[in-house]
C-alpha cells in the first residue's frame, strides 16, 4: 500500500511541477491596441476598395517578435524567447489597415467578396522587427509594398516605411513601438490611395 502511495505522490508532484512549468514558460503576448477615435479624421474618405492578404516573407509568417542587433550583427534577426505577437505581424497589419479604412468611413471587402468593379489592394511587407542602434535604444521599422489594381490592370504602387522609438529596450517597448509605427504607414497609405483610387 505505502508502494502504491509512494507512486500516486510522485505522478502528483509531476503533475504540479509540469504546471508550474507550463505557466512559466507561457509567453507574453502583444498586439496593436485599439484605435484611436482621433483617427477618424486622419485622412479623406475614400472609396470602396478590397484588400487582399498581406504577404510575408517565411521567416515573418509566425507571431514571434523579432529584433535585430545592428551594433553586432545586422543582418541576423533574433526572435525574443518568451514574447509573442497574438498572430503574424502581416495579419496583424492587415487587421489594422481594415479597421482604419472602416473607421475612415471605407468600404472595405474581403478579396473574396469583391466586386468586379471594385479596385483590390496588394500589400507585400517587408520588414517587421526591432533594430538595436545600441544596448539600450531600439526603433520598430515597417517595410511594405502596396499595389492597386483595377481587374490585372496595375494602377499605382508605392513602398511605405515607418519608424518609431522604442520606450524601453525590450519586447514590450517594441510592442509600443510598432502602435506608432504601423499607424504612420496606414495614414500615409490611406492618403496615397485617395489620390490614385477610381473615383465612382
């Protein structure tokens, strides 16, 4: 019986270790926040447009948040080992994007759903990772592409680039960061295609 007891105690203290552990090693996560009311105003109402998925380039298309260490090595990027996005940053854009447009008072439909008549949004990114300039100063950098098209008709493409101050040099002043950064690079896309967007 004091066999018996012995093992169900150490299938218990297992079992309590493995949840601590779990709990520990459980990652941050980060996100953009909700929008601003003030961005509202921040840029002409514009037609209804579709956008389609953003892409990534494969070492993005996951939600670990990378950072670069230019002082050492620029050319590696580094995933933070205990802090995540909550998905892909190219989803978390895109998501962003659509919310401004609607808020802007923008039609916004899936590619899916679009209409034959409704020019489609294209959007490559590029970059999405915190640059260490030294130890203790970093900048969130954004890098996409976006192409309009009207059916296989290429109306316009811009590339776009934001840059933010990190307030502190670590994932969450990254996750900061990349708030400030991403709503500059959506304001001035949104300007961009007031300009080039079909008028109906």
């Amino acid at each position: 019986m004091s066999a018996i007891l012995k093992i169900l105690s150490s299938f218990l203290a297992i079992a309590l270790i493995s949840g601590c552990a779990s709990k520990v090693d459980a990652p941050t996560q980060y996100d953009l926040g909700q929008l601003p009311a003030a961005a509202a105003s921040a840029a002409p109402a514009l037609p209804a447009v579709s956008v389609a998925d953003v892409n990534s380039p494969a070492w993005l298309d996951n939600s670990m948040m990378f950072f670069r260490l230019a002082y050492a090595n620029e050319q590696q990027p580094r995933p933070y080992a205990s802090s995540r996005w909550t998905m892909p940053p190219a989803q978390l854009f895109q998501q962003r994007l659509k919310a401004r447009l609607a808020q802007n008072g923008s039609a916004v439909l899936a590619m899916s759903d679009a209409a034959f008549n409704v020019p489609l949004l294209r959007i490559d990114m590029d970059d999405f990772t915190q640059t260490f300039d030294t130890p203790s100063h970093s900048v969130a950098t954004l890098q996409v592409r976006a192409s309009l098209f009207n059916g296989r008709l290429l109306l316009a493409q811009k590339s776009f680039s934001g840059r933010a101050d990190a307030p502190s040099a670590d994932a969450a002043g990254a996750a900061r960061a990349f708030v400030g950064a991403n709503d500059a690079v959506i304001g001035d896309m949104m300007a961009w295609l007031a300009t080039v967007a079909p008028k109906k």
